[in-house]
C-alpha cells in the first residue's frame, strides 16, 4: 500500500531521533542549520529531503505569511488575471489591490514572502546535493534517485520564480554554501531555462515509474514538468518555436501513449481532498493534518474561505470574475461563445438581499462551472445552497460569486479544529494538463484534427451528467449542455483559440491563468480588453491598465538591496520598474 509522504513530522522526527541517538547532542551546534554530522548520514540526508519537499506548499520560511506564497498561485496566478477579484472589502490587504490593478511595487510584501520562500526551498535542495556525496551509508540506487528527487525540487522551485520574474539567479550545489552567505550573489541576467531543464531531464532519466510514498514525483512527473519548461518558451515575442513545440510534444506524446493516466469521471474529484493522489494525478502538493496540528495543511488558502457565516468562518477573499462566469454560457449545441461569451452577462443576483427572491440563470452553461464558482441558488458541495450575500464579505465591492475548487466538503472540514485548514492536495499537474498542452502542440504543427480530438478527451468528461453538480432530488442545479467539437478543424486560428478557451474552462481559479496568457504572449491584449468592461462593474478598477512590463513582476527591493556584493547589487530590476 502506497503511504503519503508525512513531510514535516517526517522531518522533525527523523533529525531529533539522530541527534538525541549521539553520544554528543549535548554540544551545542551553530544556529540556524544543521551540522554535516547530521546530514551526512543516511537519515539525516533523508531528512533533508523531507525538509525540501517541505516547502512546496509555500509555507515554512521563517517571517513569511502563509498566504505570501501558496502553491496554489491564487493571488500570483489568478486574482492578476481575468479569473478573480482579491475579494474581501476595500480595506482588507489593499496591497493585494494593487496586485490586481497592477501597481506593482518592488516594496509588495506578496513579493518578497514568495521570492524568499522560493529560494528557501532551493536552499534545502542544494543541501541535499551538496552533503549527498559524503554519505556512506547508502546503496547506488537509493543515492541516485535522491539526487533525481533533490533536482526535480530544485527545478520545480526555479521554475516558479522564472514564471513570476523571468529574470533570476539559478543557485545550484556548487555555488550553494551555507557558511558563506556571499556565494549566492550571483547576477540575474542569464537566461536559467536550460539548467532548470538540466535538473528535470535527470530527474526523468532517473526517477521510477512508481514511487511508494505518494508526493515523490516519478520519471512521467519529470517528463510532464520538462514539456511544461518547452511550452512556456514555444511563444517567445508572441512568434512559435518550433523546436520547443516538437521537444513538449515528443515528452507529451511518451506520456499520454504510456497509458499510466487517465481522467476522472467527475471533474470535481480532482478537488476534492476525499479523492486524493488519483488516476488523473501527475504530481501534486500533499497536505496533511491531525486533530493537533494545522502546519501540514492548505493554509495558503486560508483567506479564500466564506465570509462571515459560509465554510471556514472567513475571509471572502478571492472572488471569481463576471467575466469567467461568463466563460461558461454554451450554444444550442453546447459549445462556447470563444468570441462572443462577455457580451451579455450571466444572471447573478448582485444587488440583492439575502432575502430577496432570486431566479436563477436558466440559459445553457458548461457544467464545470458550478464545481469552479459558488452561485446563489445552487448547491456548494455539501454545504447546502450557495445563500448569495449572506457568505459575501462586501457584494458591492467584488461582486456576487465564490471560489469553490479550494474548499473542502462539511466532512473534510475543521478535523484539526482550524476550520480553513485541510488536506485538500493541491493538483499542480493533471492528464487534463498534459491533454491540452498536447493539444496546443498539435495546432502549432498542423495536426488540427489531433488537436481537436484531444480537446474533446476534455470535454467528454466534462459533459458526463453523473458529474453534475445536482440538487437533493437528484436533477442538476442549471441548464447544462456541453458537448463536442463535431466539426472538422480546418481554420488554424479558431483551433488555437479553442484550446487556448479549453484551457481556460478546465483549468480557472487554479493558479495558472496569469501565466498562460503571459506564455502565449497575449496578455496585454486579453487583459485590458477584460478591463474596459470590469471597470464598470468593479469601480476600483477604475484607471487601471496592463502594460507590457506587467508581464513578469518586479524584482522585490530586499532582494536586491541584500545581493550588494562589494558595495554593487548583483540583481538588477526588471524593465519598466
């Protein structure tokens, strides 16, 4: 049987069991890291791993707030983009207000909590790879595969500030001392793609394709996250790129012909944390939690909770757009409006009392809406009907929905007494991922009909009617019609713009939007054209504007203020900053 991997408990134990088992744990030992007699033993080199795979729910490093850098991305990837509003009311985190009308400062505390928190976790990679070779006791195969677990995390954290800055250091083991804080100064004007690849081909020649303790990536996890380094650079200036479409397409292909994954027949099971770890799981981020002991949950999706009487007691932030509930109304033959879908709004009850009478929405919608949005009217998981305003921190200011996809069931809820904490998995890569990336290689060589074929994997899920949400009678809770592109694809601007909207469906309020219209290199246009109608609906939006610099972040102030090396930063600020 598969066990989950305990990450920080595991950690804890491990280091103190080997301390108190030494005959001189009474010396004491320098502050603020563990001594290589530690580490360079088989269970303290296997505690260091734990510590690394620690981090990858964003929390952990020392003075960052949990949500500064959850792995979910909501703020960094979601509330930036035409998914969602921050949520809450005006006055509560008005720096995450500025993230949404991007006034990006280098001074955001956002920022800095995410930058530290990546290189906080590249940090104990490199700690692994660096005390690795000196440990004895450990067979070749073991070692090896550490060293594949350490590169992928390094990879994985990497990859994660190249999406959010572009500009970065890549610190590796090498470069990497602990008693030398000067050696990670290093410049941020090197293009790091090919060494976070580096580290994920290795991992993809040396992982298994099975691993034991579920959270361990395996050789298809390195594959997939390698053809995801290719599909974020296929679309440099806007303009394709052949070679990185053909290299994600050959790993794409190795994965999907493997026949190690498959869909789930309810799209919800992929968020919900009663069907973790499942067929359609590539990698994800486990949480863990006991009735004692919150630290090993989603806290990073603390703030996301109802507010004040709904699920978790709290916070109301993060609240989905009108314009990505609008994304989900279909045709007569339930297919999107791609061109047309913000034209007319769907019916929400905004203005309303909780008391009022609201009718529903009754056009044709895409049914995964309701498994991504909480609507007035309709059942939100076992919670009972979505009441409207009564979980609406301030309607007035971020309008009438919730998110959904991060909140557990009334079961999974408060089983450690914190009520916005779960075990809920964060599913960073799904088959559905490695589907449409495919998808969009297929366009990009003119395999039109492959890519529509790979489209309607997706959407043949989606339109399974035994993954409706439903009501208690057993009818679903709105008009749902959804159904397959039957029509030869022969137009390769709509084929592109199908799966791009696909994407868009499958995938919203999970953290990825923001970085996939940066990747196609169509952000500037998308996002100012969802402002000129979210300005009138969302008054603080008003003057706000996407430039070309907003495609990556600012570097934040206190990394570049603390990379001065003789008297010179070695990191310098993004463009426009």
């Amino acid at each position: 049987m598969k066990t989950t991997l305990r990450i920080k408990s595991s950690l804890m134990l491990g280091l103190i069991t080997l301390l108190a088992c030494n005959e001189e744990f009474l010396e004491k030992l320098p502050q603020g890291q563990y001594s290589p007699q530690v580490l360079q033993t088989p269970q303290g080199i296997e505690g260091a791993l734990i510590g690394a795979y620690a981090l990858l729910d964003g929390i952990g490093t020392a003075g960052v707030t949990s949500w500064h850098a959850p792995a979910s991305n909501w703020i960094f990837g979601s509330v930036v983009s035409d998914d969602a509003y921050k949520g809450s009311d005006a006055g509560d985190q008005p720096e995450q207000t500025f993230m949404e009308r991007y006034v990006w400062l280098p001074t955001n505390v956002h920022l800095y909590g995410k930058w530290r928190t990546i290189y906080d976790g590249i940090s104990r990679s490199n700690d692994v790879l660096r005390n690795l070779p000196m440990v004895d006791e450990i067979n070749s195969d073991r070692r090896l595969q550490i060293e594949a677990e350490a590169r992928f995390l390094r990879a994985h954290y990497h990859f994660e500030g190249k999406q959010m800055w572009n500009n970065i250091s890549f610190i590796d083991e090498q470069t990497w001392n602990p008693d030398d804080p000067s050696s990670v100064l290093l410049p941020n004007t090197d293009d790091i793609w090919p060494s976070i690849q580096a580290d994920f081909e290795f991992a993809a020649q040396h992982l298994p394709n099975e691993q034991s303790d579920l959270g361990r990536p395996t050789r298809y996890a390195a594959m997939a996250y390698l053809a995801k380094c290719h599909m974020f650079q296929s679309f440099p200036n806007g303009n394709r790129d052949l070679d990185h479409i053909n290299s994600a397409k050959n790993l794409l292909d190795q994965i999907i012909q493997s026949g190690r994954y498959k869909l789930v027949d309810n799209f919800h099971d992929n968020f919900a944390a009663e069907s973790r770890n499942n067929e359609e799981s590539v990698f994800e981020i486990q949480y863990s939690l006991t009735a004692a002991d919150a630290s090993g949950g989603n806290l990073g999706d603390g703030l996301t909770y109802m507010y004040p009487n709904g699920p978790g007691g709290c916070c109301g932030f993060f609240q989905p757009s009108q314009n990505l509930v609008n994304a989900y109304k279909t045709d007569e033959n339930g297919l999107p409006f791609i061109y047309t879908f913000n034209e007319e709004d769907v019916k929400n009850d905004e203005g309303l009392l909780s008391s009022e009478p609201f009718e529903p929405y009754e056009g044709n919608l895409d049914p995964r809406l309701d498994w991504t949005v909480g609507r007035r009217g309709i059942p939100y998981l076992d919670w009972g009907d979505h009441p409207g305003r009564f979980w609406i921190r301030d309607q007035s200011y971020a309008g009438p929905y919730s998110s959904k996809k991060q909140i557990v069931s009334r079961a999974e809820s408060g089983k450690s007494g914190n009520m916005r904490a779960s075990a809920n998995n964060y599913r960073l890569i799904r088959f559905s991922h490695v589907l449409l990336w495919a998808a969009e290689c297929e366009v990009e060589l003119g395999n039109l009909e492959k890519a529509r074929e790979y489209v309607n994997i997706v959407r043949t899920r989606a339109k399974n009617p035994s993954g409706y949400v439903l009501r208690e009678d057993g009818s679903p809770a709105a008009n749902y019609i959804i159904d397959l592109y039957t029509e030869t694809w022969t137009d390769t601007e709509f084929a592109r713009d199908a799966v791009r909207f696909e994407n868009r469906l499958e995938f919203a309020m999970e953290g990825h939007r923001f970085f996939d219209l940066v990747r196609w290199g169509v952000s500037v246009e998308v996002l100012n054209n969802y402002l000129v109608k979210e300005r009138q609906l969302r008054t603080y939006l008003s003057g706000a504007a996407f430039e070309e610099k907003n495609q990556y972040y600012p570097i934040p102030e206190q990394a570049i203020v603390y990379s001065s090396k003789e008297g010179n930063a070695t990191i310098v600020q993004n463009p426009g900053y």
